[in-house]
C-alpha cells in the first residue's frame, strides 16, 4: 500500500532525526527561550532579511487561531477565500474565539485584491456598518488549498489593498517551502516578509515531526504574544525540540531542498495523469494533485492507494495526491502503472 495522503505520513528527515538524537541528553531551560531556538530564530530572520521577530508553535491550526485572534478586536473579523483553510479545514477554531471568517469566492483558491477592496469599500462606506462585523484582517495561503500559487505582482497588489485601508496581511504558509521551490513561482521569503504583517513557515508539510515558525515583519502586532501562545496552548515547554527542528531545516537549505523532491514528484505524478487522459479539478503548481475519476476508477485504486476523497460530482470524484519530502520513485512507478491500467 502506497500513501499519496499527506506530505506529514512520515516522520522526519534524517538530518533532523539525528540533531534530535545527538542533542537528546542535553539540558535546556523550556518555552522556547533555549539556545536551539535563539539560533533557529536567527537564521530564519536572515533567511527572511526583514527585521522581524519569530516565535515557534506545534501546528498550523494552532498557529492560525492565535495569530489572527492576537490581531484583532472583539468586533473584527478576517477576510479569507472561501476554500480558505481556516474556513473549510479548522473545525471553527477561529469562530470558537469569537471572530468571524469573511468568505470571498477566490479565483484558482486565490483572492483577488480587486474584490478584496469591493468588500472593503461596500462596508466603510455602509452608514450601518457598525451593525455588521468590521474587516479587519486579511488572510491568505500559500501555496492555496488547491495548490496553486500567488504571483509577486498578486500578493503586492493585496498589499496595496491591505495599506490602503490600515489592516494587516497574513499569510498561512503551512507548505511555503514547496510555493518557494515549485517551478513556476516568483516569490522569494525575502518577498513573503516584505509584503506581509505577519506569515509563518510550515515545518509540518516540510520534513520536520511537527512545527511552523511564525514571523511577524510588523513587530507592533507581537506585543504579549508569548502570553497569548500561553493562553491558547501553544508555548510548549520542550520548546528545544522546535528550535532543533528549525535550526536543522536552515541549515544548508535543508528546508528549500528537502521540499524539491515533492515538487518533482508532483509533477511527474500530473504529466502521467494528462499522457493518460485524465481532467485535472486543478491546474497544481506545487505537490498536491487533483484527478477526477470515475467512482469505479477511484474504488479501484483504494486497492493500493490511499488518497483523499476532495469533491464528489455524482459518478465522478475529485481526489487528491499528495506527494513528500519522502515520496519515492517507487510509489510514483506503481501508481503510474495502475493509473495506465485504469485509463
């Protein structure tokens, strides 16, 4: 049986696995204030090159939910596309602490910047808009929950948005390292940390057991964070294992070149799905596929596959594969054989 499920089936890279196992005896103070993670901070604030602060949590979800309710107000809420992953993927945990996800169609799963300022400005210029909840912050995910990607010229343009009407920009990026290395992308993290207030690393999606970084650029938004990942359960007391993590995956690139095998992987996985004659729900940039099948076509793989179910069309599904750090020739073989045998 091969896993096409998620990019986190695995552990963690070897490199990592050794770091923790060498360092394992060694005592540290707790909460992230240990050297591991001072030096990982370090080196993911050079890897950004802007002034910023970083702070370490276990997981994505949790990262969302205390960034955006540190941010805003009782009577805000946080504009996201509708395919968002804090509006379809986080059981609620952002309306379990009293704000409100503000859905706009996306285009691709984008936002566009243009129907970004359309919501804005129907509510700012509305003489009742104090019945309604205030935008007050700006969501988005890269690379998208379809796995596409944001250009340059796309995320500057919701910066300008975002400036024009004073709200902070976040970017969720729980697989940023596979938007950073897929082919067709024109982003740098020094352009991820120029444009948004705040954004995080995902170490989960990348090669690491668990953790993202979050990297606030508007340092102004960072006050009694630490209190808040407290207050929400996100300081973590072995805090070293996090920096241990992260000091490991900006070392040498590891994070840039572990994330090049799923990218490869990915596209190798959409070329054999196209050479065969399968529609594609998406056109992925990045290590998450979307073929639609037949429902007997999709039984047929479940033989040895395991997959998401991601949309139902009566007798056809869209599915998801996921490819990894760990993701080997062998499975991408074996899947490519059964997909020819279905065609």
């Amino acid at each position: 049986m091969y896993s096409f499920e998620n990019d986190y089936s695995e552990g963690c890279l070897q490199e990592i696995l050794d770091v923790l196992s060498e360092t394992n005896l060694i005592q540290t103070t707790g909460y992230g204030l240990d050297e591991y993670c001072k030096e990982a901070e370090e080196l993911i604030k050079k890897a950004v090159g802007v002034d910023s602060e970083v702070f370490f949590m276990v997981g994505g979800t949790q990262a969302n939910m205390t960034v955006i309710s540190s941010i805003l107000r009782p009577h805000e809420g946080v504009i996201s596309a509708e395919t968002g992953h804090i509006n379809v993927h986080e059981t609620g945990s952002i309306e379990s602490t009293g704000h409100k996800v503000i859905t706009i169609k996306g285009v691709n799963g984008k936002l566009e910047a243009d129907s970004i300022r359309e919501l804005l400005e129907e509510h700012f210029n509305d003489p009742g808009r104090e019945h309604i909840v205030k935008p007050g912050m700006i969501y988005v995910s890269n690379p998208t929950e379809l796995g596409t990607l944001y250009k340059k010229s796309e995320l500057e343009a919701i910066r300008k948005v975002a400036d024009d009407f004073s709200i902070p920009l976040f970017l969720d990026g729980a697989r940023l390292g596979a938007a950073l290395v897929a082919p067709t992308n024109d982003l740098t993290l020094n352009d991820v940390g120029r444009l948004c207030d705040v954004f995080y690393i995902g170490g989960t999606k990348s090669g690491a057991l668990f953790g993202e970084a979050i990297v606030f650029t508007n340092k102004k938004l960072t006050e009694d964070f630490r209190y808040l990942m407290k207050q929400r359960g996100g300081l973590l007391a072995k805090g070293r294992l996090l920096g241990i993590q992260f000091k490991s995956l900006f070392t040498d690139d590891l994070y840039f070149k572990a994330q090049k095998n799923a990218i490869d992987k990915a596209g190798e996985i959409s070329k054999i799905l196209k050479d065969n004659g399968y529609d594609l729900y998406a056109q992925t940039e990045t290590n998450q596929i979307f073929p639609i099948v037949t429902n007997k076509q999709k039984e047929a793989l479940r033989e040895n596959f395991v997959f998401e179910d991601w949309v139902h069309l009566g007798d056809k599904t869209v599915i998801r594969f996921v490819t990894s750090w760990a993701t080997t020739n062998e499975a991408v073989e074996a899947l490519e054989k059964k997909l020819i045998e279905l065609a």
